[in-house]
C-alpha cells in the first residue's frame, strides 16, 4: 500500500487564491489609513512648527535673542517671519532640517500673534501654503501643486 502524503495542484491553487483576496483586502484598507495618519502627523508638525516661531517671536521680543544678527528672519511693522532653517538652528524647532523647508509668518497686532501664513514643505510629500489658520488639524490644505522657492525664504521689505 502506497502511503503519498503531499497536496495536489488543485489545493495549492486554492491557498493562493484564498492568500491573494487576503493580501488585496488588507491593501485596499490599510494603505488609505497610512495616508490619513501621514497627513495628521504633517498636520500636526505643522502646529508644532507654528508655535516654535511663536516662542522665537517673544524671545526675540523680550530681548533674549536679537533678531538683526539672523539671516533670513525678519521682523516689519505688524509681520515677523521665520525661516524653518533658522528656527531649527536658533533651537526653537525640532524638526528635521534634511526633511523640512519653507517659513512661517506671524501676522502681529499690539505685539500678539493675531493670524499665520505658513509654507511648509516636507520632502515631496505635502505642504501648506498661505493658510491663515490656528487649528491645522482640521484646517488647510495640503498642496500637491508645485512649490515656489520664495517659500522658503522671508523678506520683509
């Protein structure tokens, strides 16, 4: 008596396809939600990086730190302007500066920050650009439109 102990074709045909449906299942649901949780940790970066030019807004307005002897930040009459790289180099910002580009400007009113126009980049992935909103997690748009240079640098002339 023979004893072939193994699977037929027809069986590892059915393993496959049943493997298959699977894979496309978890693909068709996961990938989006990866998406979903990108864009609210960039959203979320975004706020962080708003509040860093807050906090070397009121340094740099208290006199802990001299805005004239930066670079690429600026400050003119109700508007002041940080560059992600200068945030980033003062260590007001803990983002990646091989990651992130652009600047964010504070529009000002009796020295309070009354509105934001952020232009940030991260990679190629997704950035806001003139978004005069306080809550980016619900508010703005991610862009996926080409990205103007003069985003990431300040003038205020």
């Amino acid at each position: 008596m023979k004893n072939n102990q193994g699977f037929t074709l027809i069986e590892l045909l059915a393993v496959i396809v049943v493997l298959a449906v699977v894979i496309a299942i978890a693909t068709t649901n996961v990938l989006p939600s990866m998406n979903v949780a990108r864009e609210a940790a960039f959203r979320t970066e975004t706020s962080f990086a708003v509040k860093s030019a807050e906090d070397a807004y009121y340094n740099y307005s208290l006199g802990a730190v001299k805005i004239n002897n930066n670079t690429q930040s600026c400050i003119k009459e109700n508007k002041v302007c940080f560059t992600i790289a200068e945030l980033i180099k003062d260590g007001f910002s803990t983002l990646d500066e091989n990651s992130y580009k652009g600047k964010i400007e504070l529009n000002l009113q009796d020295g309070k920050t009354m509105g934001y126009n952020v232009f940030l980049k991260k990679g190629d992935e997704f950035w806001f650009m003139n978004e005069p909103f306080s809550d980016f997690s619900k508010n703005g748009d991610l862009n996926k439109g080409s990205w103007n240079e003069q985003a990431e640098t300040c003038s205020c002339n």
